[in-house]
C-alpha cells in the first residue's frame, strides 16, 4: 500500500519511579514502577503511547517493532498492528512482546488522531461521554492509617463510590489479617460505597470461598483473581460459590488467551489492560468477544492510557484508577483527567489529549 502519510519514526524511551510507600499484594512486593513511553512521528505531528514494562520493551519497540511500521500510511493503524504481529513472531506475540506491541499501537491510534484534529474516543466512535472509574490500592504494606486515607480520600473527597484493595497476603497465609483488613476498608467508606477487593491469585479455590464466606457481612461485590489467572477451573469454581463478582485477565496478551478465560465461564467480568493486551487495536476485538460471552469489560490500570477507548466500548463496566499510575501519568503528562464524582470525561483536544513533560520525567530516565 502506497501511504499518503507515512509513519516516519517511532521513539522508546524509560522512566523508573519510585513508590511513594512500600508496595505489596497477595504475590507479589515492589518499589517502583517503569514506564515505557512511545512517541510516534508523522504528518508533523506526534502521537503517545506508553506501557508499564521493564525497559527491554523499550529495546523490543526500537529494535523489532519501529522497523515494522515505520512508512506506513498514519490512517492504516490496521496495517501497522498486522506488521508488527508479523514482528514478534519469533521472540513471541504474548508477554513482553505485546507489551511493546500495545504501547506502539496506542501511539499510533492517537498519532491518527492528532493528525484529523479529532479526539481519540471520536476517531473511535464514543458510546459514552463519561468513563466510571473506581480508586485502586490499598496494598497489603500500608497501615490502617494508610489504608484509611486512602480509601477515604477516593470515597469521601473525591466522591469515587467503588474503591478497592489487595487481599491474600503472603500467597494467602495471612487469611486473619486480610479478614481484619477488609473489615477496615468498609469501615473507612462507610456502607454506601462498593468495596472490591483483589487476591492477585493468592489463594486456593477453596480457600477464597471460605474468606469470602467469613466476609459476607462487608459487602464485598467485585473479587479480582481468586485463584491464579491460569486456573480456569478454579476461577470458575469461585465464581459459582460466591456472590461477589470474579473477575482475571489483566494479563491477558492476545486474542486466544481471552478466548479461553471467556469460554472456561471463569468471569464475570472481563478485565484487559490496553497497555498490556495489544494496544487499542486488540482491546476492541477483545471487546468483542466478551460482548459475545454476554461480558463487560473492565479496564486494568494505565488509566489515561485507557479512557478513550473505555469511552468507546459498548460492554464497558469501569476503569481501575490505580494509585501507581495516577500518580506517574498525573508527573509526567499535563492534561490527566479528574475522577471526582466517580467518573473521567475524556479529552476534546486532538488525540489523547496529553501532552508528555519531558523535562519532569527526565530525572526518572534509565533509557
Ligand atoms: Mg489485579
């Protein structure tokens, strides 16, 4: 194909941010946290698109993926994600490599966007004008001042009716003081706030029933992997024993792996994460998918990153104002959205409606 507006260069580049506090959930413990940023070029005009990966995504974009789609007519966001899956057919279409793949995708589809002067949720045909967003922490380090705060600054101050936390701490060997904390977080938000909370696949199926069962009078109405994510029939085997909703597959890479989860009757709600799965491109087909599984659709993390496409999703259920995230695109873009009253309007500025402070991501470079 001849292109009228060809893709001219595709940039990685890395920032590693340090948390504000130790970090934990049920599997796993951390410090900081690394975007990897895409800038794509073409018409004059740049487009961003990011994923939250170590760096070597950042290799995989420059090395694999900028080859791939760079001459490609700016219009053609199809051509260019088909190229790039043609890329990565070796080092592996799923993990890291749609990591990347995501973060060049999402890059391009707001490159287009620009380049029409259109928002990026009108480029994709917006169902709605609000994104419902809920307010995501609560890490199983924090204290129950910590917790609280937390908690009460997404349900009191900003009005944000549906917050969740982390549970299954210590791989599920800490069940009495998950029990505690949960009772602690209705207790911060008061009854009129839905209280998620999310094992990170800490427990066993039995175990989840039970810590669900020993709960009951919390509330809670939305139960993030119970199990692993690959145990598709433990995952279905909680979601028949409790009320809350189960939900998995914020890691998700690729069409098939959603195919299962969706087939398996493992969710109710199905969770994908556009900087993960393979960018706006994949999410939309995901979408679909689940749409024919009678889903909807929730979306993980990377919350600016997201809202435009959630805006543009029919099955759409809400989008996870995460607490690392918010904090980095919030340091490192100007234009970040505002969830007070429990939901974001996307941008009507061209594209994403961001713009990328170079300078104050600069002391966070590692790439
Ligand atoms: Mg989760």
């Amino acid at each position: 194909m001849s292109a009228a507006t060809p893709v001219t260069a595709i940039r990685a580049s890395a920032y590693t941010v340090p948390t504000d506090a130790p970090e934990a959930d049920g599997t796993y413990s951390w410090d900081s946290t690394t975007l990897v940023l895409v800038e794509a070029d073409g018409g004059g005009t740049t487009g961003l698109g990011w994923t939250y990966a170590p760096a070597a995504a950042a290799a995989l974009v420059e090395g694999l993926l900028a080859p791939a789609v760079r001459d490609i007519d700016v219009l053609d966001v199809p051509a260019a994600a088909a190229a790039m899956a043609r890329a990565v057919r070796n080092p592996g279409r799923t993990g890291l490599g749609s990591y990347a793949v995501s973060a060049v995708d999402c890059a391009l589809w707001d490159l287009k966007a620009r380049l029409l002067e259109v928002p990026l949720h009108k480029l994709l045909g917006a169902v709605r004008d609000t994104v419902a967003v809920y307010g995501s922490g609560g890490f199983t380090t924090y204290t129950e001042d910590q917790l609280r705060d937390q908690l009460q600054g997404w349900a009191r101050e900003q009005r944000i009716p549906r917050v969740k936390i982390k549970i299954g701490q210590d791989g599920g060997t800490n069940v009495p003081r998950d029990l505690e904390r949960i009772r602690q977080a209705r207790a911060a938000v008061g009854p009129g706030t839905e209280l998620f909370v999310d094992a990170n696949g800490g427990y066993t199926a039995k175990q989840a029933v039970r810590v669900m069962r020993d709960a009951a009078e919390e509330r809670i109405s939305w139960f993030e992997e119970p199990v692993s994510s690959d145990d598709l029939a433990g995952l279905r085997a909680v979601r028949a024993a409790v009320d809350a909703d189960v939900a998995a597959g914020e890691y998700g890479t690729g069409l098939p792996y959603f195919q299962r989860m969706c087939s398996a009757d493992a969710v109710d709600c199905l969770q994908a994460d556009v900087s993960r799965c393979g960018g706006i491109s994949e999410w939309l087909r995901i979408a679909a998918l689940a749409a024919a599984h009678g889903l909807e659709v929730s979306g993980h993390c990377a919350p600016h990153l997201s809202a435009a496409v959630a805006a543009a999703t029919p099955n759409f259920r809400h989008l996870e104002w995460f607490h690392d995230h918010v904090r980095i695109e919030d340091l490192f873009f100007d234009g970040t959205l505002d969830p007070g009253g429990g939901c974001v309007r996307p941008s009507d500025a061209p594209g994403n409606g961001l713009a990328f402070r170079a300078a104050d991501a600069e002391p966070y470079r590692i790439r």
